[in-house]
C-alpha cells in the first residue's frame, strides 16, 4: 500500500527520471487520480469487511496506473469498456465515486440503482460502456461500438480493457480478427497482472502476451503499467494513431495485482508466493513511483503529498457516506428495465422507440 | 395484396426498414456478396453497399457480440446467423449481454437488434442442423422470440420486430422461405409483437402453436373438419411476448387444447403453454392438454427415422381425437 511517508520505494536498478514529455501538472494530476482509486478501494474493502458490500468484489489497487495512464489519455467523448475489475476505470471517465460507491451498497444513488452490483458499473452519460462479468465478453461489445464509430464516420476511439485470461477465450479471437479487418477504432488493453484469478498466465499460454494480436496482423506494444508515465504518454500516442485511421492496436500493459483475486480470495493465496506479492507491492506500487519522481523533481514535497491524500481520504469518505445513507431498491424497481417497450399495465409494447431515453 | 414468397417478404421489409432508418444494418455469413445463404438478403448489396450489408467471417460469438456492442452504440443491427444451429456459439452475448444490459444498467442501455435465421429441421440434414432453437431463447427474460409462419406474417412481423427496441430472436422456417401467399404492400404494415392470430376457426378443440408448424396444424384440422370436428389454431406469432389471452380465449370456447412444437418436449414451449393454460383456464378443461413435439431423441439421417421423429398431422389429429374422447375414424 502507497503511505504517504517518505519511505523510499527503491527500483532494484535506479533509472533516470523520465517525464515522458507530461508537464508537471499532469503528473500531479495523474499522482492525484491514482490516490483518488487507491482510497476509494481501501474504502470498498473496509465496506466489504463490515458486509455492507456483498457478492463478488474484485480491487484495482496496485493497477491504478493501468486505469489513470489509459483513460486519462482519451477524450471525453471516447468510450471505455471493461471487465468485472471495473470501480476505478469508472471513477477514471468520470463517474462519481459516490454513485460507484452506491452501487457496491446495492443503492438507489448507484450507477445502476444496485441493480448491477461490483461488476457492472455503467454510465452512458460519460461513456462508460460497463463492466461485464463474462471475461472477454466485453471485447466483441468494444469492437462493435468502434464498428458504430466508423459507420458514422466519427472521430471518437474506443479502449477495451481486458485481464490477460482475456486472451484465452475465442471471443477476443474473433473480435480482434474484425476489428483488423475492417480497420476499427479500438484499442485493446490487457492489464496484464499475471494471474487469470489464481492461474499464472504462464501456464496457459506458450506465448507471450505481446504477440497475442499478431495472428491479426495488429500492432502490438508493451508498457510498464506501474509506470503512469510512460503509461499515459504510450496511450496518448497509440490513440492518436486510432484516431487517424490506423486502425486497432493491442497493448500489454504490464501490472500487478496487490490484493486477492477478489474479496474471498488472501492477498497471496496458494498460486503465488507471498515473497513475490511483497517485492511488487514494496518496489512497483505505481504511487510510490511518481511520488518519488515528483519528489525527486521537486514538484511535489511531503505538504503537498499530504494534502492530496487527504482530499483522497475524504472523497472516499464521502461516497461511503452517501451510499449508506442512499436508500435501497423499491420493489417497483424488480421489474423495471426488463424490456425497453412496455405499457402501463407494464406488458410489452409494440414501438416505442421514440420514448427511448437516448433517441 | 401482393403474391410473394416468405423469402421475398423477408426481403422487402429488410429493404424498407433499411430504407427507413439509417441506423439499421445487415450482418452475416454470406449476406452480401453471396446475397444470403438462403436468398433473403438478395439484391441488399447492391442497394445498401457493403457499408451496411456487411459479410462477417464465421465467428458467431464474435459478429453476434460485435451488433450487440454496435446496438448498446446506438446503431440497429439485424444479425442473420445461416441457421439458428449455428448461433450457440453466439448465446453468450445473446444471453448474458443483449438480455441483461439494459436491466443491468438500469436502462441505460436499450439493445435494439435482431438475430434472425431459420429455425428447426428442413430434410435429412440430421442432428447438428435439424432442431428447434426457440426453447434456448425464450428462457431468458429480455430476449423476444418471434416465429412468422405466412409471408404476411413474416413481412409484418420482422419490420415491428427491427423497430423493436428490445433485442428479439426472429426465428423463420427453411422449408417456409419458398411459400407464397398475400402480403400487403404497404410501407407501414406491421404486426405488433405480442398478437397471437387465429388461424383457423372451430368451436371443438384448440391447437395452439407456432413457426412452421402452423401449417401442420392446419393439415391437422381441415382433416379433423372433413370428420365435422371443428379446431382453433391459435398461431402464436411471438412465445415472448405471449398473447395469454387469445390461448385462454379459445380454451375456454373449446375446452380441450392440444400444444404442437417442432422442438423437443422436455422443458420445452409446451411446457409453458400447459402451464399457462391450467393456471388460467383449469376450470373449463374437459380433458387433459397434449403436445405433440418432436421425438426425445437427436434428429436421425434415414429419411423413415426422420418421419418418425417430426411432429405430422396425423399425430395431431390423435391428440385431438384424445382430448375429445373419441374413436378415430
């Protein structure tokens, strides 16, 4: 976990600093994102302790660079697609942790209205296409809504992340093989942690991730996840590729996972040695990195560290606050959204596209 | 009134919604340049372009979650798969996303689109290509089925269906696409979904049924009228959403309901339809309802196996005969 202390998270080789061409400003901007999810996590975690999350719980922390370094990159009007891994990348296009915290509480204040849960934080508004909980399931939706981008003939990208199993599942086969083809908008993210749940990506792939587009003849990179950095300015030159027709790209981005698998699952668990979780939460916590670079660069001194956090603190805070206090689901609210069409003695209508909320 | 085939009728209201809403694209194996599989996309290339006539590779899950995707995106997507055998591979995104978002998201997300294809057995194609799917999609609330057994039918039925905004699974019949029958020309016809049609009048019995088994229901009862028994056929049109009504209607007229399914019994659409049926009209039954489905087996090659295991006229006449207490002729 990133204290906020002057510990020192020594790299096992010393690298010169490298701004990645990012002013000052973005990087404090970036610093503050990551402490924003970081925060936000412990909170969702200690809500968990005490049951007022239930289900299934997957935590981003250790992979804040991962969503602050893509999503940051982007345009508003670009859309993001995720995984069941999805409270942070919400928070990064723009949700309020107070609805994603709602949501974990099953709330009526949720991104949902509780009806979606941890795995399925949606928001249209800021184009936030969901967390899906089927792995891979999201990487067909993500290449078809670049196919819309591209029927319309618009300037907007699409970023699909994906955990590395992912690339296990025909679906991102297939997906890929068409979003090559017909030369969509989309960039493939793997945050690549390393571990489908408890099964290390090594034993279910002889390849490496990096070469898993090249069946598909789409460029391929790798970053340093850990590195928010390199991360951001990587993405922010691979969407301006997409943007200018070049068509899908894939990259590996390496992270770690800090925690377990989900909620039920140990921090190290049976399938990776805890010396391994304590090298990469001591020397590649991605806030621990930037906060040296900055310290380093003298952009950013303890005061100013500390006051970030504790805006952090009090945000997470305040959507733990806000969620308890939103109220539950209505029984009106079971049978609500089945079916887009219905009547008022609520059957399903013929058309009634034109009271679509989106049309 | 024009004369046209099921195929020709399917065509003209993809050509008209495409005509009418921009929004609205075909994809598919072999739907453009190959002008569909099975004809129905004939001459849509040509008209539309392959901006919006669109030959996918043969990846179901992938094409089936891509128009899922392009539909939560705003766009209208008709998904033809070749055969309704071949969208398993697509049900996940079937399932767990089109059916789901829009609850998941609180309505967020309305999934407009269309997979639509043949359903059931045509000739001697044997197991992997001869079953009914209906039973796989009708499970899930979200998902509409559809099952047109007329050109008319077919005509209205798929243009509500493309201004539809939940997804629906259109299921048409192979051995249906070269029937010919009357189908208005108008621009605006369409059928609700939801809207059962009587087929055939008669105040003895009732079959209630769908797809393409409406017309062996009607072998069924003009036999069945020649021995001066009268028989309902109550085509269901659409399995979601049910027309419960105009099943209970003829039920409580006749007192005696025969379910004929070109599926599996098991679990089956007739399953729901008994139900249905004893829950709200128990108290005018006279007989126990049958169904008549397909044999509990795969589909068998041997065309005298296949004949066996299909559902036919004449075992609906039995079960009728059955629910009427009588000796057949």
């Amino acid at each position: 976990m990133a204290g906020t202390k002057t510990r020192r998270a020594k790299a096992p080789k010393e690298s010169p600093f490298d701004m990645h061409g990012i002013a000052p400003e973005l990087a404090l901007d970036l610093l503050r994102e990551m402490l924003r999810y970081r925060r936000f996590e412990e909170k969702a975690e200690e809500a968990y302790a005490i049951g007022k999350i239930g289900g299934f719980c997957h935590l981003h922390i250790g992979q804040e660079g991962v969503a602050a370094g893509a999503i940051k990159a982007l345009r508003e009007s670009d859309y993001v697609i995720t995984g069941y891994r999805d409270h942070t990348e919400a928070i990064a296009k723009g949700v309020a942790p107070t609805a994603v915290m709602a949501e974990l509480f099953g709330r009526t204040g949720g991104t949902s209205g509780g009806k979606g849960g941890s795995m399925h934080m949606f928001a249209r508004s800021v184009r936030f296409m969901g967390g899906h909980g089927i792995v891979s399931g999201q990487v067909p939706l993500a290449t078809g809504i670049a196919f819309r981008i591209k029927y319309k003939s618009e300037d907007d990208i699409v970023v699909c992340f994906m955990g590395d199993a992912a690339v296990n599942q025909g679906g991102f086969h297939e997906a890929l093989n068409m979003a090559a083809i017909w030369e969509l908008p989309v960039i493939f993210v793997v945050e690549n942690n390393h571990y489908g749940m408890g099964t290390a990506f090594r034993r279910v792939s002889l390849t490496d991730m990096v070469e898993r587009s090249s069946p598909y003849a789409i460029p391929a990179s790798k970053v340093n996840g850990q590195d928010v950095l390199a991360t951001y300015a990587h993405l922010r030159d691979l969407a301006a590729e997409v943007r200018n027709g070049g068509g899908p790209r894939f990259v590996d981005v390496e992270t770690y996972r800090f925690r377990g698998h989900s909620m039920s699952d140990p921090v190290s668990g049976t399938y990776r040695p805890k010396e391994e979780v304590e090298q990469h939460t001591h020397f590649d916590d991605p806030i621990a990195i930037l906060r040296d670079h900055l310290f380093e660069a003298g952009i950013l001194d303890q005061d100013g560290l500390e006051a970030m956090d504790a805006e952090a603190r009090e945000e997470a805070q305040e959507a733990f606050e806000f969620a308890d206090a939103s109220p539950v689901p209505g029984p009106e609210a079971l049978y609500e959204h089945v079916w887009a069409d219905v009547d008022g003695d609520g059957r399903l209508r013929f058309d009634g596209r034109e009271e679509a909320p989106w049309r | 009134m024009a004369v046209m085939t099921y195929r020709d009728a399917l065509n003209a209201a993809l050509r008209e919604e495409m005509a009418r809403d921009p929004d609205v694209f075909l994809m598919g194996e072999e739907v453009a340049e190959y002008d569909g599989a099975y004809k129905v996309s004939k001459g849509l290339l040509a008209e539309f372009g392959d901006h919006r006539v669109v030959d996918s590779p043969i990846s179901e899950l992938g094409f089936g979650g891509l128009c899922v995707g392009a539909a939560m995106a705003g766009l209208r997507p008709v998904v033809e798969f070749m055969t309704f055998n071949f969208s398993f591979l697509a049900l996940d995104q079937v399932i767990n996303s089109a059916a789901k978002l829009l609850y998941m998201s609180n309505g967020q997300f309305p999934i407009p689109i269309v997979f639509r294809g043949p359903t059931g057995a045509a000739l001697q194609l044997s197991a992997q290509h001869s079953q009914a799917c209906e039973t796989y999609y009708v499970h899930a609330p979200g998902v509409k089925v559809v099952t047109p057994a007329t050109p008319a039918d077919a005509k209205g039925l798929l243009k509500a269906a493309i201004r539809d905004n939940d997804p629906v699974a259109f299921m048409e019949g192979e051995l249906l696409y070269n029937f010919k029958g009357d189908v208005p020309e108008d621009d605006d016809f369409v059928i609700p979904l939801g809207v059962a049609d009587l087929k055939h009048e008669g105040d003895d019995v009732t079959i209630v049924t769908h797809g393409k088994m409406v017309h062996v229901a009607l072998q069924a009862a003009n036999k069945l009228s020649t021995e001066g028994i009268g028989a309902d056929v109550v085509d269901l049109r659409s399995i979601r959403p049910l027309d419960v009504d105009a099943i209970l209607r003829s039920v409580q007229k006749t007192n005696r309901a025969v379910y004929l399914e070109e599926g599996w019994a098991y679990v089956g659409v007739g399953a729901q339809i008994v139900a249905t049926i004893q829950e709200g009209a128990f108290d005018y039954l006279d007989a126990p309802v049958l169904r008549v489905t397909q044999a509990d087996v795969p589909m068998p090659y041997a065309k005298n196996l296949e004949m066996m295991a299909k559902p036919s006229a004449d075992r609906v006449v039995e079960a009728c005969n059955k629910v009427l207490y009588r000796e057949a002729r």
